[in-house]
C-alpha cells in the first residue's frame, strides 16, 4: 500500500509544474525562485552541457553583452587559447556554476575555489610587480577585478576618475518623463477626469476608490477605469499585470526579469513574500507580489512605491537604517522645497533607477523594474546610480565595506581601494618614461 502511495504522490510530482521533490539540493539565491520547474535550465538534456549553456544564456546573454563581458565564450574557443580549455573549461558558465551545491557556493554563485584565477594568470606577478606578494583570492574581493564585468573597474577609468571627491559638485538624478511621453503619443492623455466622467460597469462601489482615482496620475492624464478594467470588452473586476503593459510594457518586462516577478514570469506562479529567503516582515507572509502590491491599487503613489512600500516588506539591517541616513534626508528635504525636487534619494533611485531609453522612436524616462540589473556584484550600480552624485574611489570603498552597506552608507568608508593607487602610480611612472623618451629626442 505505501509503495503505491509513494508512486502516485511521486509520478504526480514528476509529471506535474513543481518537481522541487527530486531536487539533488538547494538552489543559488539568484534560482531559487524558478526551481519549481527543471525545464527551465536542462530542458529535456539534463547532462547535456550545450543545453544548459543555451539556458544560461537565454537569461544571462543580454547582460553580458552589455557589460562587455571580459571573459567571453570566444576568447576560449580562439585556438591560441585552447590550453587553458584543458585547465579550466570557461566554455561553459557550469563550470564555475553549479547548481544544487549549496556546501561549496560562494558568492555569486561561484562553485570553483576562490583562487581560481592563479589557474591562467599565475604569472601576472612577474609582469605587474605591483601585484608580487599578493594572494589570489583576492582578485575579486579586493574590488580591483570582476570576472565578467569591469565597467566600472578597468584600469583607463580608475584614472580618469582617480581624483574626484566624495561628493560631486553637481548631484543629478534623472528627472521623469513618463507624463510627456504619453502626452506625446496620444491627445487623450492631455486631459484629466473628474468622478462624473468615470466609466465603472460597477453599480455599487466604495467612494474611497473613486476619490483615490481622481487624485490620482491616471485621472490627471486621461486614464479611465474600463482603461485598466476592460480586456477584449470585457469587464474585469481584478486587474491582472497584463493590463498594467499595456501602457507600461518596459516596467512590467522588468519587473518579471528581476526578484520580485522573476518566478511568475517563468513559472507563472505569483511570489509569496514568504518564499524570499531574505527576512520579510511577518505580517507580510501571505502577500503576493505584482504591480499593485507597492504601487496599491487605484492611487498608484510613486512616494509611497519609493520608499513605504520597499520597507513595508524588507527588514533587513540595511533596510531598516534607511530612514537614519542622509540619503532619506535628502528626500525629506526635496519634499519641503529645501532642495531641488529631483534632488531626493529613495530606495528605488539606487535599487530601481532610472534610465533613459527610447520607446517608439522618442527619449523617455523608465524606472527599471528589474533590481538584478544592479544588485550584484555590487559595483554593476556605480555607473548607474552612485557617480551621480559621488566620486568613483568613494563610491567603490563604500559598495567594499561590508559594515557600511549594514548601516545603509550611513557615514563614510573604511575600506581603501588599493586599485586606484597602483593604477595612479602605473600612469605616472608611464607619463614619466614618456617624458624621458621625448626628452631624449
């Protein structure tokens, strides 16, 4: 009797959307979300290394592209190179990430020891004496160097950057535009509502809603009830995200590629704040995360999605300093007039900042949805967020203190970057030799 129990409940299970029960072990932070279907990664191959390399790249592939990835897979199918294949097989993003191997992942998913790069570079010491004496797994940590993306850490930029202060003459935050684009699209979106314009197929409904509505940017821009309500005529009384892209395409795209819709958009399957494996709030573990559950349902208040809403779930020790910081300050202080209203720093303005993209054919504002873009390793937010208003030397110490970011940069770094030195040090011993040289002719 129990082996045919076990059978069913098993075959159920094989056969079914969540397969988690033949799991070999856990998943990284960056997949746990997507277990639930083994697809995803290993298709119907699950030894197959081409398959999962397809995977890997289905979601990777864009981002690494973009960062200009400096370990690429042709720089290991060059034929000058075919050695180090034989060494380190870096073909293949499995080599160095293995899932289900929660007893030897490190950070960043890496599954190879943390002194993997002496495997090719065990001679850098003898062409840069600079790095004679150092150990090699602290290529990384030491944030001089990351395996794939160095945007923000090759050695022309430590320079160009090398003498900025702290804090930059001039702080910008990108300013919005997302009201002038629709305006710019349609003339419907130039005219506001009232209550006594409202389109509802509701015959009875709390006035509160009305009232949030009409105060609301989708009221100030046009933007009726059966505008979100209506799917193929239809009246819906819940609104799901699929109405929310169709004005909002870009942040829905985003929202699904990042940790808060990453498993519906796989899966289909709508998170459980209660699933993350960060701490939530425990009067939040019921909750499920889609458009509405930070931006509420008819008042859509961007302040309130800003800041309220991150803290509403999120109580982590970096999260909960927030509001003891000067970055919160300025916020407060961008409320009160006291500086520019642009000027305020919020949880989104670093987590999900925003962008200037161009959407049918015109420069716009997007708030990016997808906090995987900049989360880790930290240093991807540098361009994007902190070189807004702080130096590069500053804002890389800062992102390497670990007590720091606890304290949500409340206060300034105590990690030096010794990057900055070597490279300033190299650029003027090279200047000096040009010198010389010149000199001499």
């Amino acid at each position: 009797m129990l082996t045919v129990f076990l059978t069913g409940f098993y075959y159920e299970r094989l056969t079914g959307n969540d397969r988690t029960s033949f799991l070999p072990g856990a998943a990284t932070d960056g997949h746990y979300q997507i277990i639930s279907d083994c697809k995803l990664c290993h298709g119907d191959g699950f030894e197959d290394a081409e398959v999962l390399q397809k995977s890997c790249m289905s979601c990777h592939g864009k981002e690494l592209k973009a960062v200009n990835d400096s370990h690429p897979k042709k720089k290991f199918t060059d034929p000058r190179n075919v050695d180090r294949i034989e060494i380190v097989d870096a073909r293949y993003c499995v080599t160095c990430h293995v899932e289900h191997r929660p007893g030897r992942t490190g950070n960043m998913g890496v599954t190879m020891p943390e002194d993997f790069c002496i495997l090719c570079h065990k001679e850098v010491a003898k062409k840069r004496k600079s790095h004679a004496g150092m150990e090699f797994n602290t290529c990384a940590s030491a944030g001089c160097h990351n395996y794939h993306d160095n945007k923000a850490l090759y050695e022309e930029y430590l320079v160009k950057h090398g003498n900025e202060s702290a804090q930059l003459s001039k702080q910008v935050v990108v300013e919005k535009t997302l009201n002038q684009y629709f305006t710019s699209l349609d003339e419907k979106y130039r005219k506001s509502l009232t209550i006594d314009k409202q389109d509802s197929k509701i015959d009875r409904i709390d006035p509160k809603i009305f009232d949030q509505w009409q105060k609301s940017r989708h009221a100030a821009t046009g933007v009726n009830c059966s505008s979100c309500h209506t799917h193929k005529n239809e009246w819906k009384n819940h609104v799901d995200m699929k109405a929310c892209s169709n004005c909002h395409e870009l942040e829905v795209l985003g929202f699904e590629s990042g940790k808060h819709g990453m498993m519906l958009s796989a899966s289909n399957i709508t998170v459980s704040v209660a699933t993350s494996r960060l701490k939530p709030k425990s009067n939040k573990n019921k909750d499920h995360l889609n458009c509405t559950s930070c931006h509420d349902g008819h008042n859509f208040n961007t302040e309130y999605a800003a800041i309220d809403a991150c803290l509403n779930c999120h109580e982590d020790e970096h999260s909960k300093n927030f509001k003891k910081t000067k970055h919160y300050a300025t916020w407060l202080n961008s409320k009160n007039g006291t500086l520019d209203s642009n000027a305020g720093v919020t949880c989104a303005t670093c987590h999900l900042p925003r962008k200037i993209v161009s959407q049918n054919g015109i420069d716009r504002t997007l708030v990016q949805h997808n906090q995987n873009e900049n989360l880790e390793p930290n240093e991807k937010m540098i361009r994007s967020v902190c070189m807004n208003c702080h130096g590069l030397k500053f804002s890389l110490e800062s992102l390497a203190d670990n007590e720091l970011i606890k304290s949500n940069f409340n206060g300034i770094p105590k990690i030096k970057n010794k990057g900055f030195e070597m490279a300033l040090e190299r650029e003027l011993k090279k200047k000096e030799k040009e010198a010389k040289e010149n000199n001499k002719g």
